[in-house]
C-alpha cells in the first residue's frame, strides 16, 4: 500500500476568530471572557468583552485575575 504524497499546507499564523462582545453586542476579534455568570445545576456562562468595552467599564479579563 503507498502512502499519500501530498500533505495540506500548515499556516503558521494563529486563525483570527470573531467572538460576540456581550457588552456592544457586536463582533470583535479582540473579546475576551472577563465574567463567568454561576448557575445551580449548569455551567457557567461565559461574558465576553472587547479591548474598547474593556477600556471603557474597567474590566479586567478573567485570566488575569
């Protein structure tokens, strides 16, 4: 049996995802989880904000607590 010759290209650079700001809701490529709202018998849901709603309300991104 012979092995596949040709391989799919591998891009070095990270894919640009675009979350949903929960705070201007509207798309943003800069949101990040800044809250995680608890529930009883469900996960958490995640709030998500982008780098201007951040500036602007004094948020500080969840990791970096």
């Amino acid at each position: 049996m012979t092995e596949p010759t040709h391989t799919l290209p591998q891009s070095t650079e990270p894919e640009s995802v675009a979350r949903r700001c929960d705070f201007h809701k509207g798309p943003s490529e800069t949101a990040v989880i800044v809250d995680a709202i608890e529930r009883n018998s469900a996960p958490p849901i995640a709030l998500w904000a982008c780098a201007p709603c951040r500036e602007q309300r004094g948020l500080i991104p969840l990791a970096d607590r």
